[in-house]
C-alpha cells in the first residue's frame, strides 16, 4: 500500500497529475466512503425495486380493473416524468410536509433518494416483468393450474421463475441504468460517489484527474454488473426455455 | 419508403389495412393523465383552504407560469439540440461500429461502451468543467455558453446509444438485401447510404423516439451544472415565495408539464412498434 501512495506522491511531483486519493488518507477514506454510500443505495434500491416490481407486476394480472389502471397510472407516471424531477418532489416538496419525530425529520436525505429510486426503478421493473410474465407460455399454466395449483401458487413457483429467466437481459439494463441513476442523489447532497469526489475535487483543485477516477469508476462497477449479469443468466438457463 | 431518390429493395409486401390509421386518434390515454391532474388539484385544493389570506395558491401558480414556461422551453431547446447533434454523430459512430477496418470497429466499439456506461451526470460534469468558456480562433473569440456545453455533454450519450441502434438495425436486414444490391454493382458506401440505411429507417424510429424522450426527462440534469432551467426557475420561485404549502403544487406543475409532453411520445413510440410488429 505505501509503495502504491508513494507512486502516486512520485507522479504528483512529477508530472503534477494529482491523485490525493491514493496518497491522502482523508481523501482515500471520503472517496471510499463515497463508494460504499453509493453501493448501499444501488443495492437497497435494486432488491426494493424489484420486489415492489414484481408485487406491481402481478397486480397487472388483477381481475379488478381500478387495480390495474392504478398500477398502469403509477407506472407510467413513474417512467414518464423526469428522475430528477421526482426526487426533488419527494425531498424538497414532500419532505418538509411530513410529521417530525423529536424534532427529526422522517426520513434524511440517503432515506429519501432510496424512496425516489425505488419507486422509479420498480415502475421499470413492473413493466419488465409483465412482458416476461406475457413470454410465459399459456400451456404451462394451464398445466399447473391442472395439477391444482392456486392462482398465486402459480404466480409464486411457475410464472415467476420462468419470468425472471426471460427477462433477465433487460434486468441487467435496468440495473445498470440504477446504478448511473443513484448519481441523481448528488443532487440532494446524499454522500455518494459523486458528491465526495465533488468535495475532495473542490479542495484539491484536482478536477480533472478526479473526473477521470469517477467516470473509471463507474464504467468499471457497470462492467462488472454486466459480466456478473451474464454469468448468472447462463447459470440459471432452463433448457429448452427462452433462447 | 417509395421516394424515388433512393433505390430501396423492397420484398413484396401488400399494402398496409387503411384501418391502421384512422383508429390513430386516441394517443393520450387520458386515465393516466388524469391521475396526475387529480394529485395536482388535490394538492392545490389543500393548500388553498390552509392560506386563507394571502394569495391564493393557484393564482401563485398563474402567476408564475410564463415564468416556468421560459424555463421549460429551455429544456426543450437544450433536447432539440443534443438529440439533432447525438444522432448525427451516433450515425456516423453505427457506421464505424459495421465498418471492415477492425481497428475503427474495435475503437468505436469502445467509445459506444464508454459512453453507453457512464453516468449522465458524470458526463456533464466532464463537459462543463474540461471545456473552456471560450474559443480563440486566430482572434476572434468565439464564445462557449454554458448550456451549449450541457447540450454537447447530454449529445454523448445519445450519440453511443444511436450508434448501437444504426449497427442493431443495418444487422437486422437480410443479407439478400447486400447481394442483391451487389448483384447490380452498387459499391458498399451507395448500398449502406441508397438502399440500407433508408430500409432501417422505419425500425430505429421508435427506439429513436424512446431515447428522444430519455434525454427530455435528462435536461433538468442542468441545473446541476448552473444553467437555468426550469427546475432552477422552480427552486428560485420558491425561495422568492418561502410558501411551505407552495411546494408540492409547483413540483406537481412541473411533472405534469414534462408527463404532458414526454407521455404522448411514449404513447406513440409502443404503437408505432407494435405496428411494426404486426407486419
């Protein structure tokens, strides 16, 4: 590790690239800390968001006709309207409206960016699902009903598992899309990636070399997500379904 | 398609239901709209019992809408520009992206992944902080205003996702489509230009139309950089008014503003391609 800051103290005066990430402890600690906030809020949001999805999704199957208009308006609202938009409405609008516990706002500003990026990624997620849900063949539910499956039964342990293979090209999308979107939370001050490269960059004054380390940063983490992604789609291939 | 210009090989195909375009009226599902109206005068009916005596909400609204209405313009001139500008060079990265040379396949390639994976945000900071305010050219000084910045960063983007949807759609025509224009001794640039691209035309607009309505829903990403926008002008207007039971009026006014335009587009990009499915 010190040979590594040592470099990096070497290339500084050498070449006056600044990268006090790797030789600054300060710096290293709010960077890093600013990796971990955003992977908390990618990765809270991603199992919110495809539960809520996945609960919105099955309710497009609803017999009752207000149920699924309500979750078309949701949906649609959600997809069509801009993020940034919306969290600013749920911090700036929303926030202050809400009873305060002991003089603590309800939710902070991390509470709120997970509220906005759920909802937003899980209106995504409904509409993803319902077409993997649509991909499943119509004999294989019957075939389940027959063997007197319930109509959840179905739900839970045919439709749905089919489902999540099919639709996992465009999961791995959506994913992808969360974790370039959990930069939106910058915008609330919420300490993510973004924002503490944005503090050290406007102490340091090094912003282009900073620019670089985030925009690598995030290529990276979405590189990775795409080949975990594809190494789990071929895990788990049903033989003979999708494809 | 039949615009005699361009020498399109067409397979047979029977002309489409006339049908088809009459039922084209009903674009605005009106349910959804609804909804999002039904949250706004709800909201506006609360805040109006609460200020009794000062100036009513929604009068605050009419006042300041010309107002938001110039900042919203904005947005749509800063999408205009970046969609006209990311398309061009998204097509000119597609034909990179099929070219022979390996090399500039290999180094579009890379470009396409690197913009395609970046935040926007991130993308926008680059923009505005690396690019000068102005540019000298001999002597003259030709400046660089900020949302011409924002318009180029947001145009990077597009620019890598059209270019993946040019090559996804020149793919996705029959090789017979080559040969035949080979058979008759058109070189590779007039086939790609005359009879190519004008087929793929028709299956890169509703994913085109999608990433138009993307970018809309990404211009208020500038006012994170300081161009005033509509949500500056919206955060401006409420620290004018200091209103508590202002706040989720406006913001609801100004979702509805984008759902109303952004909404139509989505609406229109799924019927153009489940008509295109059809055939």
């Amino acid at each position: 590790m010190d040979d590594i800051a040592a470099w990096f103290q070497w290339l500084h005066q050498a070449t006056g690239i600044k990268l006090t990430i790797f030789y600054d402890s300060y710096d290293t600690k709010r960077f890093l800390q600013g990796f971990a906030t955003t992977l908390k809020l990618a990765t809270y949001c991603l199992v919110l968001s495809v539960a809520l999805g996945a609960l919105l999704a099955g309710l497009y199957g609803s017999r009752i006709a207000l149920v699924r208009r309500a979750v078309n308006g949701f949906v649609q609202l959600f997809r069509n309207t801009p993020p940034l938009v919306q969290l600013y409405f749920f911090y700036f609008a929303l926030g202050p409206v809400l009873p305060k516990i002991d003089g603590q706002p309800l939710l902070g500003s991390f509470g709120w960016a997970l509220v906005s990026l759920t909802l937003l990624e899980a209106a995504f997620a409904a509409e993803i699902f319902r077409a993997g849900i649509e991909a499943v063949p119509k004999a294989t539910i019957e075939a389940a009903q027959a063997l007197g499956y319930s109509r959840w039964q179905v739900y839970r342990r045919v439709v749905l598992p089919l489902a999540v293979r099919v639709t996992m090209p465009a999961m791995t999308n959506n994913l992808v899309n969360l974790v370039k979107t959990t930069t939106l939370a910058y915008a609330i001050a919420v300490p993510e990636l973004v924002y503490m490269s944005a503090q050290i960059w406007s102490e340091q004054v090094n912003v282009p070399e900073m620019m670089v380390v985030l925009l690598v940063s995030y290529v990276a983490m979405v590189g990775i997500i795409n080949q975990v992604m594809h190494r789990l789609e071929v895990r788990l291939r049903v033989p003979g379904f999708g494809q | 398609m039949n615009d005699s210009r361009f020498a399109v090989l067409l397979p047979l195909r029977l002309p489409a239901p006339i049908g088809d375009r009459s039922s084209g009226g009903v674009l605005f599902s009106a349910q959804v709209g609804m909804i999002l109206i039904a949250v706004l005068a709800t909201s506006l009916a609360m805040a109006q019992a609460q200020g009794a005596a000062k100036p009513g909400v929604i009068d605050l609204l009419i006042k300041w809408t010309p107002l938001l209405a110039k900042g919203f313009f904005f947005n749509l001139l800063i999408s205009v520009c970046a969609m006209a500008l990311g398309t061009a060079a998204g097509v000119l990265l597609g034909m990179a992206r099929i070219s022979l040379l390996g090399p500039v396949r290999s180094g579009s390639w890379l470009v396409v992944q690197f913009f395609r994976n970046a935040p926007w945000l991130v993308l926008l900071f680059f923009v505005m902080f690396l690019l000068p305010f102005e540019f000298r050219i001999g002597t003259t000084v030709v400046p660089f205003p900020d949302w011409i910045k924002v318009t180029l960063g947001l145009a990077l983007p597009i620019m890598a996702n059209i270019a993946e949807i040019v090559r996804g759609a020149v793919q996705s025509i029959p090789t017979g489509q080559w040969e035949a224009a080979r058979s008759l001794a058109f070189s590779r640039s007039e086939t790609l230009w005359k009879i190519i691209l004008p087929q793929c035309i028709k299956r890169m607009l509703p994913p085109w139309m999608n990433w138009y309505a993307i970018l809309t829903m990404a211009t208020p990403l500038a006012s994170l950089v300081g161009v005033a926008e509509v949500m500056t002008v919206t955060g401006r207007i409420t620290s004018a008014e200091g209103r508590t039971d202002l706040l989720i009026p406006i913001y609801s006014y100004v979702l509805v503003w984008f759902f109303l335009y952004c909404y139509p587009i989505a609406a229109w990009t799924r019927r153009l391609e489940a008509r295109y499915a059809e055939r």
